[in-house]
C-alpha cells in the first residue's frame, strides 16, 4: 500500500485539481484517501494512539471550488478503530444561499422594518459576492439603533442570525475568524452550524500553514468550548514546525484560558514529552527546524498570516 504524509497528499491535491479540473483531482483524492490508510502506519503517533488525542484516529480532508451559484465540496474521512481502517469519500454541492426565501414568512413577518433592512443587506452581500458588504451588514449587529443599528447581538433575532450563518459559509476561508462569535450563540442549532462551517474551513486543503495559523491563533482568543478547542487544535499537525511554534505560543500567551488549558494537556501529542512551555516549544524547534522543501509543501508566504 502506498504511504502518504498528509503534508505530501495536500500538496498533491493542490496539483493535481489546479491542472486537470476537478474531475481528476476528485480522482486523485480518492487515490489519496487509499494511501492515508497507509499513514496509519507510517506516523503511528499521530494516528496510531486514539488515546493520546480524541481525534488521533480520523484524518479529515476538504476541497471546496466555487462556480457562480453553486459550491462543489469534497470531503475525505479516513477512520481507525478497533484495529480497522476505512475510507469515506462524500461528494456534495449547494446552492448560494437565497436567505429571504428559505426564512419562515412568520419569522420575517415579525422583524420590523430596520431589522428586516439588515436582512436584506446579508442578501445583497450574497447576491453581489462581496465578502466586505457582509461584514459591514453584521456590523449593524452592534451599532445603536439610532445609527442604523440592531444595538448588540442579543437584539439580534434568531433568523438574522441564522442567516448570517448561512451567508459567512458561503465565503469559506475568507470568512472563517468572522464565525467565531456565532460558536458562542445561545441557540445551539446556530452555533453548531457556525462551528461546522469553520471546521470545514480547517479541512480545506487550498490553505496554506500560515493562513491556517491565523485562523487558529484569532479563534483561539475567543472559543471556550473543550471540545471545539480540541478540533482547532488539531490543525496544528498540518503546519510547519516553526509555524506549529509559534502558533502553540501564541496561544499559550493569547489564548483563553479553556484554550490554554487543552493545549497543555496535549502538548506532548503536538511536539514531545517534557515540552509544556513557551521556553520549551522553542528549544523543541531549535532542535527541530524547518524543512528546505516545507514551502512546496505547506504553501504560502509569510506575509500573507
């Protein structure tokens, strides 16, 4: 069987789609996917051990394409347990969100008039594919009434919310650190789907390590939840070790506290026994530098963090 770093199969993807359309690089995905099987093998601790880390034993890949109206995403989940391995290719497309539509006419019956503008901003954002409009139509979150606003995000009703949702996953990685005050909405239905679109983000295998990293070191700053902070984490796998470094001290400095705190109990998982602090992540990367042939792998430049 063929073994695969994720490293290698993320810059092969990258390749292979760029090249031939996405046709071939679905094919080569699932190629992929056979010799990540493989890599069980070869880098038995990081997948090897699902005691050292709750989601050691599944290794999950993204690749989302846009054309017009419609987003085409692939996913790739490749599972151990119990001893056995299995590979999960799904394939599925989604139309550009038409938020006025698909809201329950009872719900936009009962906004008034200044909330139900702010709707209709979202969808113009939308419509027009502009990711800066958006934002300044989730600013009227905030702003006071008497400037045009909703005057803070507990005025906010649920359907603009949920729409705002809706509308940030369809820009993806460029909308991804916007996502994280919904994670932290009280309605659950609205703050895992705001998780699920930013950790469909993380998966995306178009981002390189640094642009990676800035997500997780602004998230970090923010999200309390145990769980959600253990998938954040575990993005660090698919950086560099200097960019791996420096974003594990950042969040050691940054961080919240519940980020700190997981990030601790799995330092030795992300570098090696005895490493706990700021002092030792970079002994450990001294010890361990960069590879010349990192770039062609993990993408990217420096300035683009």
């Amino acid at each position: 069987m063929i073994l695969c770093h994720w490293r290698y199969c993320r810059a092969y993807i990258m390749q292979i789609t760029m090249k031939n359309g996405i046709k071939i690089g679905l094919v080569a995905l699932a190629s992929i996917a056979l010799g990540a099987v493989g890599a069980y093998y070869f880098i038995g601790g990081v997948f090897g051990d699902a005691k050292a880390h709750g989601s050691a034993h599944e290794l999950r890949l993204a690749k989302t394409t846009r054309s017009g109206k419609v987003k085409k995403i692939t996913q790739i989940s490749v599972k151990r347990q119990a001893g056995e391995k299995s590979v999960r290719i799904v394939e599925s497309e989604t139309s550009r969100p038409d938020i006025l539509k698909d809201a329950q006419i009872n719900d936009i019956d009962q906004l008034s008039e200044l909330q139900k503008s702010v709707l209709k901003d979202i969808q113009a954002a939308l419509d027009a594919d502009d990711i800066r409009a958006l934002r300044k139509a989730l600013s009227r979150f905030t702003a006071s009434i008497q400037k045009g606003g909703l005057g803070g995000y507990s005025n906010v009703p649920r359907v603009i919310r949920s729409a705002a949702v809706q509308a940030l996953g369809w820009f993806g990685s460029k909308a991804a650190v916007d996502l994280i005050d919904f994670m932290a909405d009280s309605d659950e239905d609205i703050s895992s789907e705001a998780f699920d679109q930013f950790e469909l983000v993380l998966q995306d295998v178009s981002l390189s390590d640094y642009e990676r990293a800035a997500i997780v070191k602004a998230t970090a700053k923010a999200l309390t939840d145990s769980e959600r902070i253990d998938t954040l984490l575990f993005s660090l796998i698919d950086m560099r070790n200097s960019v791996k470094a420096d974003t594990a001290a950042a969040i050691l400095s940054e961080g919240t506290e519940q980020s700190k705190a997981v990030l601790r109990e799995q330092m030795d998982f992300y570098f090696e026994d005895g490493v706990s602090t700021v002092d030792g992540i970079n002994k450990w990367l001294a010890e361990n530098p960069d590879d010349p042939d990192d770039d062609e792998f993990y993408g990217g430049d420096k300035d683009s963090e």
